[in-house]
C-alpha cells in the first residue's frame, strides 16, 4: 500500500519488508511498526511536532478498548492530547473540554467502528444534540480535531465530519456590561477589595478568566519608560496564541498597588493561592451578585471593553491589540502585521479619555 503521510517515505528492504522513514531538514528517523498502528502514530506525532522520541522501536503501554472502536480512538486521541499540553502545543482549556465531550460520545457509542464512520451518522449524532446547540458544535469541532488527527497519523483513511455543518444557535451570547452596571459593581465593592482588583485588570486588559488568573507582576514590563502588562493569551495552540502588550493607566496602576493584590497572581483566593479560571469565575459571580447584578459575567466585562474602545474612537485594529484577536475577517491582510505593542498604547490612550 503506497504511504502518503508528510515526510514519511516507504523503503524495501532486502527481505522484502518494508520500512518507514519520517525525513525533515535532512534528518532521517525509521518509525516503529507500519502505519494505522498505535506506536507509529505515536513516533510519527511527536517527530511531526519536533520532538524525537527516546525509543521509537520500543513498545508502547497497551489499550484498553478493542483496537478500531470509538472508545479505542477517543483514548489514542486523549494520549496524545495529554502529550501536547506537556509540550506546550496545545491550551490545556483545549484538552480538558475536548476530554469532556469526546468521553460522553465514546459513554453512548463506545463500541461501534470508529475508522469507517460515516459523514450521515456524525450527522444524526450531532442533531440528537440539538437541544444544546452550543455543546453539539463543541462536540462537532473536537471530533473534527480528531479525526484530522487520525487521518495524519495513518489511523483512519477518511474523516466523517467533513461537509458536516454546525448547528445554528440563536443568542446573543455573554450580556456586555454597560458604564451604569460598573458604577453598581463599585459602589459595593470600593477600591481596595479584591473584586474592584478584578474590575479593573478586566476592564483595562479585556483579557479572558483564564489569562486573569495567571497575571502577576512577573508580565509587568517597561517599553520606552511606559509600564506595560504583556502577556500570551492562554487561549489555542501555539500557532493560535496572541501575544498581548498594553499600557498600564493610572487606574490600574492604582489598583495593582492595592495591598490585596498577590505577586506571582495579582488575584488570590481565600487561602492565599492562586484562583483556577473557573474558581474565579465563581468567585465573581457571587460578586456580581452581591452588587444585584445577577445575570452578568466576568465574561461580559470584555464584551463591554470591546463597545467602550470602540466609543473611544479606537480603530478595528486597535482593538484587536487589546482583545488579541488575529483575524477581522473583514481586514486588509497587510494589517495584520501592524505594531501590536503601538497600536495597543494609542488605543489605551483613547480609552484614558473616558470619564471613570
């Protein structure tokens, strides 16, 4: 059977067998077994992702499930995901909710063929979910991951999902803060206590709760005299990950000065560690509800900075600084290059304006 995996070539050898070779920048690595096999896939992925396996002849801890069902696949996939977190090539967001709904759709159909699916049954799978049209197009993009997988790795020769569309879902997604619900927000909780830290670092960052929770005075850092806070969103692989640098304004400057706020993790739980995202994302909650806002979000204050940038006058691009957003879709590809560290301080300077 002739190969086609990237940088793998197939040679005879003198008895007759044959043996593969994964070949990249002149460098040549002979791969364990034949392709579709478990220690193949394994090798072929690590020295894909530039890494060099420490025995790729050598045996790898066998399965638990019958080879070529669901549940054996949805398990190879969940190894090498727990290896790419390790080498830093995917979030660990990614692998746990990928984990989460990947385990629920080998629970219903653990036993059935997982190499020769059919698109029409990922079809019929995903529609029995439409009741939660948001998890079924999380399930939808992690079976498409893992199938993509497959099929690089030699396990599987086609992918279900492809032409398998999402579901269309109606909502308007996270309620975006308005200036009277943060004036709410802080009239219960004044400067000084650890919910107005948080306040201001999501207002002034608009980054997510999962960078929140990792920010520290570890990513403050001067450019040209200015303090910046810069930092790698947590969010997607490496290719995906913005890189994020944006001035620090005098109120949160003030706000990080603030003896409630930690070192290595501005924000800290009750016993003094540092808050998980979700942990976090509790944890504001019940500020939210405190203040009487009970159907907002941490979630919804980055919304909220989006509109407020945008009623500052910041441009497209400025704002895709601050959100480290990658692509507007609508944008000119060369400005996609642009200066993110420049854009950021002019778009922060406009949004200084802003009466607090």
């Amino acid at each position: 059977m002739e190969i086609k995996l990237k940088y793998v070539a197939r040679e005879r050898l003198p008895d007759g067998r044959y043996r593969y070779r994964f070949q990249r920048l002149g460098r040549k690595t002979t791969l364990p077994s034949t392709p579709g096999s478990l220690e193949f896939a394994a090798a072929y992925n690590l020295l894909l992702s530039g890494q060099n396996p420490a025995h790729p002849s050598g045996k790898i801890k066998t399965l638990n499930q019958t080879r070529g069902t669901v549940k054996w696949l949805v398990e190879v996939y969940n190894r090498y995901m727990r290896e790419s977190v390790k080498n830093g090539t995917m979030s660990p967001l990614t692998e746990k909710q990928r984990t989460n709904l990947l385990g629920r759709f080998a629970n219903e159909y653990g036993q059935r063929d997982a190499l020769h699916i059919p698109p029409k049954a990922i079809r019929v799978i995903i529609n029995k979910w439409e009741g939660t049209p948001g998890a079924a197009n999380n399930l939808l993009k992690s079976l498409r991951a893992m199938f993509v997988w497959a099929v690089n790795s030699g396990l599987c020769d086609t992918n279900p999902t492809d032409g398998v569309r999402k579901l269309h879902v109606k909502t308007q997604g996270f309620t975006a803060w308005t200036t009277g619900d943060l004036a709410q927000f802080r009239t219960t909780h004044p400067r000084g206590t650890q919910a107005d830290l948080a306040l201001m670092i999501l207002i002034f960052t608009a980054c997510r709760r999962s960078d929140i929770v990792k920010l520290g005075r570890q990513h403050i850092t001067t450019i040209d005299g200015v303090k910046f806070l810069s930092f790698t969103q947590s969010k997607g692989g490496n290719d995906e990950r913005q890189r994020v640098t944006i001035p620090i304004l005098p109120p949160l400057m003030s706000a990080l000065r603030s003896p409630v706020a930690g070192d290595l993790t501005f924000l800290i739980s009750k016993q003094g560690k540092p808050f998980s995202h979700g942990g976090f994302g509790a944890r504001f909650k019940k500020w939210c509800i405190a203040a009487g806002l009970p159907d907002r979000s941490a979630h919804g204050i980055r919304k909220a900075a989006g509109a407020l940038l945008a009623d500052a006058g910041c441009t497209q691009h400025e704002i895709m600084a601050i959100h480290g957003h990658s692509d507007a879709r609508t944008s000119d590809i060369y400005t996609r290059t642009a200066n993110r560290v420049t854009l950021a301080k002019s778009a922060m300077e406009k949004f200084e304006k802003i009466n607090w």
